[in-house]
C-alpha cells in the first residue's frame, strides 16, 4: 500500500525508511501514470504500476 509522506506529499512503500510520518493512501493520485513518476527508490524493483497493485 503506497504511503503519502506529510513532510513532501511524496509517495512511498510503508516498508521505505526515507520518510518520518505519512498517511497510508488506498492509490495513487491521478498524476501517478507510470512507475517514472514515483521519485524514491523504494519503487525501484517494480517494472511498472500494474507490478505495485
């Protein structure tokens, strides 16, 4: 389940050390349209957003 950061609104996976507080989210906001778009590297073993679901 992504996590959104409340420092950044950044996304991440709730197993992702590079953020301090966040509020789990049930998807991606529309602007997530690719695996590209998530800028931490805790995404990095998913090949594409349909991996993620």
């Amino acid at each position: 389940m992504p996590v959104m950061s409340s420092d950044d609104f950044s996304l991440h996976r709730e197993d992702c050390g590079e953020f301090d507080d966040g509020m789990p989210i049930s998807s991606f906001p529309d602007e997530v349209s690719s695996i590209e778009d998530l800028d931490c590297e805790c995404w990095s073993e998913f090949g594409s957003l349909t991996e993620v679901s």
